[in-house]
C-alpha cells in the first residue's frame, strides 16, 4: 500500500494486464492511497468468515455467490504494473454492454409501481421495510474517464470513502460513499446507521417526518441487535443528528463499542451485520427475499462493502453507495432508497434521482 496516486497509463496498463487494482481516498484525508495485486495473489472466497484470515483491500458483494465472490487484494509497495505479471484472464466485465435502456420515464413509471407493490405487500407480511434500488445507464462516458471522476470525487466529497476498485472478475467500479459499515483501531470500534435522505440546503431548517425517522431508528435497532448477539452490550451511541454527504443530508447514529468480543470473529460479525437494514430491510431474511423477486437487475457489488481490512489492527469498512460500474461503451449508477408502509412512490423515485445526480453532476465537469 502507498499513497503515490497512479496515472492514468498506469491503470490503462493494469487492466489491459489483468492487474487488479484499488484507489480510494478516507473521509477527511486528502490522501490517495493504493495497491496493485496480480491474479495469482488476488483472494476470493465465498465466505465472510475468511477474511480473519487475511488483511488487504477488501470488496464484497451484496450477496455472495457463485458469480459473485469476495476479494481480497493484498497490500502491495508498488505502482509499477511492470512489475506484475500479465494474466490472460479475459476482461469481459468491462466489455460492452448492450442490455440497458435509457428511457428514464419508462424507469419512473416501473419504480413507482414497484413502490406501491412494496407498500401493498407490507399490509400482509411482517415486513417493516425493504430498500428498493434501481440503476441508470449512461453513454456519454467510459472507464477512459473514471481516473479523473475519481479526482474530482476526492475534491468534491471530501467527508467520503472515495474509491476506484479494478478486478477482471468483478469489474470496473468508482464511487464515493457516506456510509460507514465498521471501523476499528485498537481495541475499540464504530458502526454507523445512516438512512433518510434530503437535498442539502440550511442544516439549521432540516427537517425530517416521522417516515424517515422511524426508517432510520430501524437500522439502529438491527445493529443494537447484533451487538447483543456478541455480548457487547457496553456502547456509546452519539445521535441521531443530521449529517451532511455531499449535497444531501442524512440522518446519522454513530455506534463505539470495545471490539474484544469480535477478536478473531469480526468476519462473523460482518456476516450478521451486513446487509444492514439501510441496503436491504427488517426483517433482513424477509426483505432481502422481496429485494430479489422484484428488483430486475443485480446489484453486484452495489451495496456490498469494501475498504481496507487487517483484523489485527485498523479497518475501515464501507457499505458500496454513490457508485457505478464502468465499461467500455457507458456507465451504469446505481441508488436505492428504504420504503415503509408511509412511503409516497413519487417521494422515493426522487430520493433515487437525487442519489445517483450526485455522480452525474460530477461525470458532467469531465
């Protein structure tokens, strides 16, 4: 790992070479640190468990499986993709895609209606809240231009994780994201619960409704649930307060605890954490079922997690938010908000305009 930040040469080169790579940036650092890794050091796994077992940049999906694993990319001292050796591994998770439309009102019209469908299915089940995501193709740009999005994200997100993350299996991925998933140093660590979003205006006349307040304290719950799960049962809880990402504003709960009961375990801790209410729903069994019979895409890595990881010193985890997916002929942004049984469909498919216009405001000074 170094904090020399790579040109764009150098990236061209690693993935022309199969060369996995990571890029990101920490909440109020303006530190570009990175780390390059051949295929044959390249870690996967299919088991949240195993990363005790380990220490790197970590980048997990929302759901393992088969297609879809958790790698590990061991810190490396260099930048010089010359000293990595080229795989033949095919990068076709780059390559062109030809199955996405741009009609953004036909978009609106399928999300509203699944929105109402959530809502209707709520009446029926013991479901309190399931977070529905959808995703936006872009033309106009590639992965020829996700080392400068990446520039600006870190001047314009300066309170984010900011991230580029290159594997030949899982693609080319740029984001900055608000959310943190667990942080540790030492012997204590943090989680966060993160839900509710608004345009930023005055953070003295915020305001939030009861809808999003109430979504935001069942985050807070399911993570005080696992806690208890772990017998830790001594923390610190700060807020909720109104926390600023951005050009949107979101209600915030930061969670310390000390971290000794998930020594040697903090993988099955992450297992049991993730996905948290504020990607998928409560009851998270229930809601992640609904998630997947309605949403009509993958999420991949969208709302996975990543950052890095050494389980016997400092990690920092974040949930894969404000991100895209880039390939040869477009990207694809991706955003997702919670619905309640108070949810108002014409509200959530503005939360999710809102989102991903983030990344679009950006992609547009390229």
């Amino acid at each position: 790992m170094n904090n020399i930040t790579p040109d764009k040469e150098t990236l061209r080169k690693a993935i022309k070479s199969g060369i996995s790579f990571a890029i990101w940036s920490n909440p109020e650092e303006q530190i570009v640190n990175s780390t390059f890794c051949n295929q044959k050091d390249l870690i996967k796994t299919y088991a949240t468990k195993n990363i005790d077992k380990h220490k790197g940049f970590v980048f997990a999906p929302f759901q393992i499986c088969k297609h879809l694993p958790l790698f590990i990319l061991p810190f490396s001292n260099s930048n010089n993709v010359f000293e990595f050796n080229s795989s033949n591994i095919s990068n076709n998770k780059i390559a062109h895609k030809e199955s996405y439309t741009s009609n953004i009102e036909l978009s609106k019209k399928e999300h509203i209606s699944q929105v109402n469908d959530f809502i209707k299915i709520f009446k029926n089940t013991d479901i309190k809240k399931a977070v529905l995501s959808r995703n936006k193709w872009i033309s106009d740009y590639n992965i020829d231009k996700m080392p400068d999005l990446f520039n600006e994200l870190v001047e314009s997100y300066p309170n984010a994780f900011v991230y580029q993350v290159f594997i030949p299996e899982a693609g080319y991925w740029v984001g900055a994201t608000p959310e943190l998933l667990l942080s540790s140093n030492n012997g204590s660590a943090t989680t966060v619960s993160l839900a509710g979003t608004q345009p930023y205006n005055d953070l003295d006349k915020i305001t939030w409704d009861r809808k999003e307040k109430v979504e935001q304290e069942l985050v807070t719950e399911h993570i005080r649930t696992v806690l208890s799960e772990f017998d830790i049962n001594e923390i610190k809880e700060t807020g909720p307060e109104t926390a600023k990402a951005g050009q949107l504003v979101h209600i915030k709960t930061q969670i310390d605890f000390n971290k000794k009961n998930i020594n040697n375990r903090i993988g099955e801790f992450i297992e049991r954490l993730h996905p948290t209410p504020a990607v998928c729903g409560l009851p998270v069994k229930d809601s992640l079922e609904l998630i997947l019979e309605t949403e009509a895409y993958d999420r991949e890595y969208y709302t996975g997690y990543l950052g890095t990881f050494d389980p016997n010193n400092n990690s920092n985890l974040y949930v894969n938010l404000r991100c895209l997916q880039a390939f040869e002929n477009g990207v694809v942004l991706y955003a997702g908000g919670g619905i309640t049984p108070e949810s108002d469909a014409e509200k959530e498919w503005e939360e999710t305009r809102l989102k991903i216009q983030t990344i679009e405001d950006i992609l547009e000074k390229l």
